[in-house]
C-alpha cells in the first residue's frame, strides 16, 4: 500500500480525520448521551436471519455465498444470452428510437404487439416494454411531468418526501462491533451490522435498511464506516432494530438483536452501548428532520446555469451547462459520474471567486441531458451504447471547442468525478496524446471495480463474452439486482440532503448494462496496462480525492493509481466524506474537501 497524503488535523475538521489523529470518534458540535443496554438471552437466531438480510440495502450478505450466488447469476446470464434473439428486437428499438427527431419517429399505433403493453399505473402516453423499461418518445411528454423522471414502474408514489409528506433522516454512526470467535468454527471473528426500521408502511420507499461492513485502517485493525442512513415517515416508525451477524462460510450468525428507541429530531447523539454473551455493539443515533437540507432547491436555482445543447454525430446530443462571468478568466470543464448531475453550487461559488467559468459536460445518458430530452429511454441512464468509452471522446472536444470560443482562458483545468473520471483518463489516453488542460482533479475516480473475487471476475469477462454474440445487445442488464420497479437508495438518500432537479438524475433503479460495463472495464485494462513511466497525465498537476467512508469504490483502490497518474500528483484521502467528497452529510465535510481543493489550487499557481 502506498503512503498517503493526509493533511493535520488543525487544517481540516477533526471530526473527519478523528479515527486516524485521535483515538475516539467524535464531532466537533453535538453533544452525546450514553444509554448502556444489556441483553438477556438472544432471540431464536433462525428468526430473524432471513429477514435481516431482506432488508439490508447493499452489501452485508456472508462473501462466500454472494461469491457463489455471482457465480450461478453468471451461468444464468450466460444461458439466458442464448435465447437472446427472443427480445433483442425490443431493446434494438430502444436504441434505435434514440435521437429520431419526434416528428419521425413511429406512431403509437405502429408499435409492435410485443414490443409494448400498457401499464395501468400510468397515463396512456407512457408505454412499458416487453422488459419492463419505460419507453415514451419525447414529444410524449413535458418537463412540467415529474412523474417520468421520478416514479419506477408500477408505483403510484412519485417522490421520497416531501414538505406535505416529511420523510425524516435516521442517521447511525457505529463506532465498534465485536463478534466472539466462537462463531466461526476457529476462525477469526468477520463481524457485520445491520440498521433496520420496524416500520411496515409502503412510504420507506425501500430505504429501511442499512449494512456496516467492517474495514481494515492503515495500521491493520477494525475500522468501521462512520455513518449510514435510512429514511423513516415521519411519525410512522417508533423503533429501530440493531444486529450484529458475524460472516460464516454456510450460514451466517447472529450475536445480538435488539430494538431502540428512535430519538426525537434534532443535531445531538444518543450512544448506545450494547451488549450480549456473543457480542458487543457501540453505536450512535441521531434523526435529521426533513427541513433540514445541506443544499436546497433554492439555492442550487440561484446558482445559474445557461444551456448548450452540442449535436453528436447520429443524431444524440450532450448539454453543456455554462456559469459565464464578466470576471472569468479561467475555465473548468466538469464531467459527473454515472446517475449523477451538477447540484453543487458551493463548488461552482468557490470556483467563480477565484475567476473561473464552470462548463458541466453532461454527455450522452448523463445529467441535464436528461431534462433536455436528449434521450429517450430514462432506464438507459449512463447507458453505453458501444461499450467503449471512446464514443464520449466527441463530447469532450466539442466542449472544449465551445469553451475556446468564448474567451481566450488563461487556464483550462478539468474536474471529474467517479464514472466521469473514467471517461477523462480514457480521453487523455487516446492516440495521438495531446494536453488540453492545465490540471486535473479527480474526485474518486472510477479506476477498478470495488467488489473484489468472482463479482468483479464477472463484471470484467462476462459482458465481454456476452457482447461477442451477435444477437446480445448492449443494454443487456448484468445486475442482479435490478428492479425495474425499485427505489434507487442512494439516489433518495442523497436528495434527503441536496434537493437536485429531479429531470436530472434518476430516483429509481436504473439497469447496469453490459455496454456500460464492458467500457468501463476496458479503460481499467489501459490503466493496468501502463509501464512504469507511462503516464496518463506527464507533468502536469493532479488533485487525488477519495475517502475511507465511501460506500461505492475502495480508496485503497484508487490510491494505487496514483503513480500511473502524473509525476505531480496531490492525492488527499478523507476519512468521513462521501462518494463525492463535496456532496457529504455534513456541510462540514464539504467545507474541508473545499479547502483542499482550493489549497491545491493556490500551490500549483491556478
């Protein structure tokens, strides 16, 4: 493991470097209250075994047997791929309908028996495939119809919550877990914890459930993720349930169970010290109440953005949103990550101070591309269609093209974060090599697949494989957990807290496909295929952002990149910020990942 760069704790908050400067977990503002419980006698186990993992959300399940249930989901995807000529034809209209002018496109009535049926849950302009994916040409319907961008199929729920609808914030912070090791037939104990409601009301949305997995810190101990959530109607749920489970090859088990009380709104926590003969759990409790937002609508509004739609070759197009000032004097091109659109106007505020024009690139399937009906099919967010990543390269000059045009910038630097970051290297990548930007900075950037053993062995072969059949499509879903008619849980968390325009970035699932899939590995196999020497970026200066607490990729992964990066590389390695280290749950973390940016900024001289 390479050494990081981490700044001291009198320079950023401590709350976020506290489990590597300190040894306590602590906040800087709220007060804290102990409640110790003590269990008696565990419950019967094997009652409660299938539903906790029913209901957690993301990860939690025993690794040997999501190993092997990958292992069967890849036979059956293998199999299924065989028969693919039975609804290829559908998913080859979806692609094909894409960038039609509307006036062009099939009449309602000329659609195919079996390429659509009607779904009495929506209005007769809304048609569901023959998968389950919604397809509506454009001129179908508005940007005044929320219901497209926001409700799954076959639900009559639109939204999360709302100021009418309240839908609270359970947050929980664990800040230890033990398991005995008499659990494990004699191995070390593999402890993990999972944060349920005990409400049964539809209005959870399916965010009833969180998992802690424990991790390894940099000196090779425990280290848990500080916080997760879970959103709760407000007044419907009394209860929260704490388990502890300890990870088993067969049958995982359980250590400790109990329920809490949930505390009343407000900024201070409530400890809870838990303990059983088989266990001990150390946990934290607070509820954030609906009003309470980190980025509000308003203030991502008074933040303005004009419109550029830029024309691609076959018809689709990408938006680039403009943030153009009289003072601006250098330019930034911002390229967001998969499902994910611009509502950070803190950043683009800190940016226009320092005389910077803010261009987000919102290429094909991604962002404002959305709300500018630029595609059609709103399943097929992020979607790739050649399964290369190539295909954005267009995107990217274009921008830069209308970048230049407007002022002679006496810097260019270029942002991107997650999936965005992807797109970005395998630009830079690209023959003949060429450097349009005056620096980068990259906020955990998807750089390999954070699942690890036979997952990620699927999601880089499989596709591929699946993909050199002819009659495989590359909207081909590869997710296993797709549901055409579920809730996207970090897409809702993540609006409890930045309330983004909703025509941006999709509040339900949305499918994995083997197109996307496929071009994001092939960029990894360029990253990995590097010589030490070759660079992605020679020279020039490169912000390195991740963070321990991310819930999507491994730091420790995109750490390992860094010498494949640049010979100047600042890289900067959070311990509670999230995914995007400037949308965190805290405006405190957002605070300091600000100021290491702009640090970064004053010491390269941009």
């Amino acid at each position: 493991r390479r050494p990081q760069r981490r700044l001291p704790p009198g320079d950023l908050d401590h709350a976020m470097f506290g489990a590597h400067h300190a040894g306590e977990l602590e906040e800087a503002s709220p007060s804290t209250s102990l409640v110790e419980v003590t269990l008696s006698p565990l419950r019967d186990a094997s009652a409660h075994h299938v539903s906790a993992k029913q209901q957690s959300v993301g990860g939690g399940r025993a690794h040997a047997r999501r190993e092997l249930a990958v292992g069967v989901f890849a036979t059956i995807v293998v199999a299924a791929s065989l028969a693919g000529v039975f609804f290829s034809d559908v998913l080859k209209r979806n692609a094909a309908v894409r960038g039609v002018p509307p006036a062009q496109r099939p009449a309602e009535d000329d659609e195919p028996d079996n390429a659509s049926v009607e779904d009495d849950n929506e209005p007769s302009s809304f048609r569901v495939n023959a998968l389950g994916y919604r397809q509506t040409p454009r001129s179908d319907y508005s940007d005044s119809d929320l219901r497209f961008y926001t409700s799954p199929i076959g639900t009559a729920s639109t939204l999360e919550g709302s100021d009418s609808r309240p839908h609270d914030k359970l947050i929980t912070w664990i800040v230890s877990a033990t398991a005995s090791n008499s659990l494990d037939w004699g191995s070390a104990a593999d402890p993990f914890v999972v944060i349920s409601t005990t409400s049964t009301s539809a209005e959870t949305f399916g965010v009833g459930s969180c998992t802690y997995n424990v991790k390894k810190d940099q000196g090779g101990g425990a280290a848990w993720a500080r916080k997760r959530s879970v959103l709760i109607p407000r007044g419907a749920v009394s209860k929260f349930r704490v388990q502890l489970w300890d990870d088993d090859l067969f049958d995982d088990d359980l250590a400790l169970d109990v329920e809490l009380p949930i505390p009343p709104p407000g900024p201070d926590w409530v400890e809870h010290l838990l303990t059983s003969a088989k266990g001990t759990v150390t946990l934290r409790a607070r509820v954030k109440p609906w009003e309470e937002k980190i980025v509000s609508a308003a203030q991502i509004s008074a933040f303005e953005l004009s419109d550029t739609v830029l024309p691609l070759v076959g018809g689709q197009g990408a938006l680039l949103q403009e943030h153009v000032t009289a003072n601006g004097t250098k330019a930034l091109l911002w390229l967001p990550g998969r499902n994910d659109a611009f509502y950070h106007p803190h950043v683009g505020e800190m940016l226009a101070e320092r005389g910077y024009d803010l261009f987000v690139l919102n290429y094909r399937n991604v962002g404002a591309s959305r709300r500018a009906q630029l595609f059609d099919n709103p399943y097929l967010n992020s979607h790739c269609e050649s399964a290369d990543f190539g295909e954005y390269h267009e995107e990217i000059d274009k921008a830069l093209e209308r970048i230049g045009s407007l002022k002679a910038y006496s810097h260019t630097l270029a942002y991107a974060h997650s999936t965005g970051g992807t797109i970005l290297i395998d630009y830079l990548l690209r023959e003949p090599r060429t450097a349009p930007f005056d620096g980068l900075v990259l906020n955990s950037p998807f750089v390999d697949w954070a699942q690890g053993g036979a997952t990620e062995h699927f999601l880089e072969k499989i596709p591929k494989l699946l993909l050199a059949l002819p009659f495989v499509p590359t909207t081909l879903n590869v997710d296993p957990g797709f549901k055409p008619d579920g809730w996207s849980a970090y897409g809702l968390l993540k609006h409890a807290d930045y309330e983004f325009d909703l025509r941006t970035a999709p509040l339900y699932q949305v499918p994995v496909t083997a197109g996307f899939v496929q071009g994001a590995s092939k960029v990894h196999t360029k990253l990995e295929a590097l010589k030490p020497g070759q660079l992605v970026y020679p020279g020039w200066p490169v912000l390195l952002l991740s963070s321990d607490a991310d819930d999507v990729l491994d730091a420790d992964e995109i750490e390992l990149v860094r010498s494949s990066l640049s010979a100047n590389v600042t890289a900067t390695r959070f311990a509670a910020n999230a995914h995007d280290v400037f949308t965190s749950d805290s405006a405190e973390n957002n605070d300091a990942a600000l100021g290491v940016f702009g640090a970064w900024l004053n010491a390269s001289g941009l």
